[in-house]
C-alpha cells in the first residue's frame, strides 16, 4: 500500500500553495512514507484525471469554494480515496491521520476510535466538573450566608440574655431598698417601747422614794 499525495506544482492558487506544503511538513514530521504525483507534470494526464474522477472532496478554497474540478492537495492510498486537505487537518488535529490515511490496522483503528470517544468524554467530565465547581460555589456562598445568620442570632440572645440579668439586677437592688425601708419603721418604733419602759420604771422608783421618806417621818 503507497500513500499518494495529489498537487500541482503550477498552481497560481496561494492557498492551495499553502495546504500543499502543509500537508507534505506534517507527513514528514510524522515520518510517514509517501509518494508526491504533480499532475501538472508532462505524461501524469491519467494521474489527473484518476485524482479528478475519484476524488469525493472538491478541496475548495477561500477563492474558490466551488471548482470545477477537485483541488489539491487530495490524498489516496494505492488507488483508494483518503480525503482532502480538510479532512486531512481534522484527522491530524485529533491523532486519527493513520486511520484517515487508511495505514493502520483493524485493532489500531479500534484503539483510535477509541481515543477519540475518550477525548469526548474527558471533555464531557471537564464540563460535568466545571458545573459541579460552580455549584459547590453557590452553595458555599449559601452556607456562609447561614452561618452569618445564625451568629447574627446567636448575637441578639447573647444581648437579650444579658439584657434580662441586667434587669434582674436590678429588681434585685430595688427589692432590697424597699425591704430596707420598711424595717427603718420597725427598728424606730421599738426604740420608741424601750425609752418609754425606761421612763415608767424610773417614775415607779421615784414614787417608792417617797413612799418610804413618808414613812419615816
């Protein structure tokens, strides 16, 4: 099997210029083996017209989106149609161009389809993590904003419950004035009994006195 690279060495088309030259770089670059057919060489009229006829890909252009006939660069293998520049960019950006180039066996195509399911779910988790990331955000923000509530809570009773010891305290000293005040009356009323006792027996022994002088005389 001998990859066959299609181009035209005459062309006064710059961007087919320019596929040309990439194409040939990448395949060196990968070491792989190809053959170059200028279909604008003298004696490559069959080569052409076999590129022309089996070619599926027109290879359009920014100048020229619809040709006439298929535009090279196009690819085959032996005589059986690889793709053109296009398809050989996308194959290349996604590490399938062996298979796109119809080089690599049924287990290596197996394992390159593969590859490819793999890079679309590795780029289905990042956007699964992504969204998961956000969300954890979200909640985050939700979780703050309860814990700022309940302190703020925690706050006003820790205010409240001072604010009802102070008040008890309060009560407290005024409960104790009044019980004060109340036995102020008590105390000075006992006074009072004790000093008029006092006065009685002193008149009692005074009368005694003189009882007893009368009796003497």
């Amino acid at each position: 099997m001998v990859l066959k690279v299609y181009v035209s060495g005459m062309s006064g088309n710059k961007e087919v210029k320019k596929r040309q030259q990439r194409v040939l770089m990448i395949l060196d670059s990968k070491n792989i083996q190809y053959d170059t057919v200028d279909i604008t060489e003298p004696g490559k009229e069959s080569e052409k017209e076999l590129m022309q006829n089996k070619s599926t890909s027109n290879g359009g252009t920014v100048s020229d989106p619809d040709p006439r006939h298929p535009l090279p660069p196009q690819l085959f293998n032996d005589d059986e149609y690889c793709g053109d520049y296009d398809a050989f960019d996308m194959a290349n950006e996604i590490d399938t161009l062996e298979v796109f180039l119809k080089l690599a066996p049924a287990d290596t195509t197996a394992v390159s389809t593969a590859q490819i399911e793999l890079k679309q779910e590795n780029g289905e988790a990042k956007k699964e993590e992504a969204e998961a990331e956000k969300e954890k955000a979200a909640e985050g923000g939700e979780g703050d904003e309860a814990t700022e509530k309940a302190e703020g809570e925690d706050g006003e009773d820790k205010d409240k419950k001072e604010g009802d010891e102070e008040d008890a305290d309060k009560e407290k000293e005024e409960n104790s004035e009044e019980k004060k005040l109340t036995a102020t009356p008590i105390s000075t009323s006992a006074s009072s009994d004790g000093e008029r006792h006092q006065a009685s027996e002193s008149l009692s022994e005074l009368l005694l006195d003189s009882e007893r002088a009368a009796a003497a005389q």
